[in-house]
C-alpha cells in the first residue's frame, strides 16, 4: 500500500494571494495615514505561514526615513485577503526619541535643587537597618567567621546608632559605591589638578581624616584657598594649596645707606679756567691739601 505524499503549504516567500495583495494594503496605510502620506510599495516580507507584510514609503515631512507597514492574511485554502494591522514603523535612517528612562534613573549628581525632594526607596540597598550592622565581625586569621576584628563602622554603629532615632545607616555596598565614586572622580588621584600637585593630601595639614573605615582613604579638605575646599579627598590627592609646599621666604633684611656728613669732594664737571693762585686753580692741579674736613 503506497502512502501518498503529505500536503506542503505554500512556503510564505511564494504566497501569490498575500504578495500580490499590494492594493488591500495600500488602502489600509491610506485608510490610518492622512491623506497624501502614502508613498510607493517598498517590497512584502514573509512574517509566517499565511502571514506577509506590506510596506509604503511616509510622505510625511515630520517622519523621514519611516513606513507604513500593513500586514495581511488567509485562511487555509482562502483567495480572500484580511489585514491584520496597519501601524507607521522606523526605518534605519529614522530620526527617534531617546529610550524612555524612568524619572528615577534620569537624575545625576547636582540635579537636586532648593525645595527639590528626593525620595529614598524602602529597599535601597545602599542603606540598611541600624540594628542589622551590630555585632558583625571580619574574618579571623583562620578564615571563618569566628571572633574576627569588629568592622570599624559597624562597631560604631553599635556603640552610637542602636537606639538612637535613625532608622537606617549606609550600608556596605552603599559605602564601597561611594568609595568609587570618590576615588575616581574630581577627589581621586587621577584628577587633573592631582597630577600637577607638588605633593599629596596625606601629608597636607589642612587634610581633616574621616570618621569610620573611611579614614583610611579619605579626608576632608579645610583649605579656604584649594579647590577641594569642603569636599571629600582621597589621601593620594594633591593641589597647589598644599601646607608645606608654598612657603613664602621671609623678608630680606635691607641696610639701610652710610651717608658722610662731615666731609665732601669738590669734583670738576667740565674744565673751567680759574685766576692764577685761587683756590680752585689749586684744586685743579692737586697743590692744595684735603678740602672740606674742620
């Protein structure tokens, strides 16, 4: 008993009812578009089995480089056409608005102005509880978890926060983010006006440290006349404002001038002649002895 080949459906490159159904799509873009936006037919594309999709230039001024897509379909063994959807799309070349980014992820450092509010979520993990931080402990040298070295912030939020009305403290990811924000911002080494420094904030008497871990890393700048005046600074930070750098000299003793005022030279601008045994006829010739001294 031969078993007869099974029915192949037309492959969707090749549906002749769907590809030739240019004008039911056309009047379909006409029918969405105002009138005048149709353009010409741009091609069909094969979305599936029964499925193609039709596509007309935009004459809209305000849409360059998109187009009209209609697409159509049947029913199996149909010769009737139906549209699915009729919708303006994007070409590569369209003009589009940015990704639309939640008001959340829109802000930025410096946004937030006088009588702006900028509320915090209930789950930031940049924060935690006050309470959650106690008693937490670093490794030991064995590598477990036993009677470690107390966190420095931790510790102190044992002995100050508990209690003590805030509900929520920085937690350690908040802490490491604003570790890396500092360090490799306008407060980090790699700053340019760090790299011009003659010498680094950590030996700058300005330099007032941090409280915490933070300490270890950062201070703040006390220096009215430094760019970093009030801010965060990383200890390999620098500027020109550096407390051992510009020492100005001291002044410069100055003696003050020796002036004669018992004696005085009689000096002879230009010759002259004189009488024949005056004083000045004497002067010239070096007869007469030093003048001027009673």
């Amino acid at each position: 008993m031969t078993t007869p080949p099974p029915t192949t459906a037309p492959s969707p490159a090749t549906d002749a009812v769907l590809v030739g159904a240019v004008d039911a799509a056309r009047a379909a873009a006409e029918e969405t578009a105002a009138p005048g936006q149709v353009g010409e037919h741009l091609g069909a594309d094969a979305e599936g089995e029964r499925l193609v999709t039709h596509r007309f230039a935009c004459l809209d001024p305000g849409y360059q480089g998109w187009h009209w897509a209609v697409t159509v379909a049947r029913v199996p063994r149909g010769r009737s056409v139906t549209v699915c959807d009729s919708v303006l799309l994007p070409g590569p070349e369209a003009l589009l608005a940015k990704a639309w980014v939640p008001w959340s992820q829109r802000l930025a450092p410096g946004d937030l102005g006088v009588g702006d509010l900028l509320p915090t979520d209930a789950d930031d993990d940049r924060l935690e509880p006050g309470y959650a931080a106690t008693g937490r402990h670093t490794r030991d040298d064995d590598g477990d978890d036993g009677a470690g070295e107390v966190d420095d912030d931790t510790d102190r939020v044992a002995r100050w926060e508990l209690g003590l009305g805030r509900p929520r403290v920085l937690s350690p990811l908040g802490r490491d983010d604003a570790v890396d924000r500092w360090y490799s911002g306008d407060s980090g080494p790699s700053a340019p006006v760090a790299e011009a420094a003659p010498a680094q904030c950590a030996t700058c008497g300005f330099v007032t440290p941090l409280a915490g871990s933070l300490r270890r890393v950062f201070g703040v700048c006390a220096n009215a006349y430094s760019p970093s005046d009030g801010r965060v600074v990383s200890y390999d930070h620098g500027c020109g404002a550096h407390s051992e750098i510009a020492v100005m000299p001291g002044p410069v003793d100055i003696t003050p001038p020796l002036i004669d005022e018992l004696g005085y030279d009689v000096i002879a601008v230009r010759p002259a002649d004189h009488a024949p045994g005056s004083v000045d006829d004497a002067a010239d010739t070096g007869e007469t002895e030093e003048l001027g001294h009673s």
